[in-house]
C-alpha cells in the first residue's frame, strides 16, 4: 500500500471516529471563518470543525490530485493541547491523529 493510500485510508477513519463521536457537522461554518490566519483557525474554528472542513477536504485533494503530501506533518500535539481533558472523544481522536501523523514520520515515507 503506497502512502497516498495509507493517508486515504486514516482520512476516512478520522472522518468515520467523528461522526461516531457525532462531531461532524451537516452545515458548514461561515465563509469569513476560514480567512482565519491563525494555525488550525484557531480563532475562528473548533477543533474539530478545523478536521473537518480544513485538513480532511486539503488532503482528499492533494490526494486526488497526485500531489506531493506534507513533509513535515504532526496535528496530534496541538490536539493534546486544543482539547480538553474531560472532553470524552479526546482519547480516540488522539489515537487516529496520533496515527496519521505517524504516516508522516521518518519510517513510513
């Protein structure tokens, strides 16, 4: 399995962990949110907006594209960060960022 697929593939888990947690959202949030300059909007967007209407629909189309992917790529510690630690999807979220940061390490590109 190449790269682009493997990150395919935890793009849709990711996707899959948020509407299971039922953090994916039927509306899109307003246009002015994403001029944001911020790193994640974090002043505009939730984090998990920032999934899923920046990294997951960016990465489809890199993928789709045939486009080099990020060389340096690691979203996990800023969650670790971002999310509250009583929030109660934090701990799977983590794994399935943790998990497509990896595809991004040193060992599997």
């Amino acid at each position: 399995m190449t790269q682009h697929q493997r990150v395919r593939e935890q793009l849709h888990l990711l996707e899959a962990q948020l509407r299971e947690q039922n953090l994916w959202q039927t509306n899109a949030p307003a246009a002015s949110a994403f001029e944001s300059t911020q790193p994640f909007c974090m002043d505009t967007l939730e984090p998990f907006e920032w999934l899923q209407w920046v990294l997951i629909p960016r990465m489809h189309a890199l993928l789709d594209g045939q486009q080099p992917l990020p060389q340096a790529f690691a979203i996990a510690p800023y969650y670790e960060i971002a999310l509250d630690a009583t929030h109660p999807a934090r701990e799977v979220m983590l794994v399935h960022l943790q998990q497509l940061d990896a595809l991004f390490s040193d060992e599997n590109t």
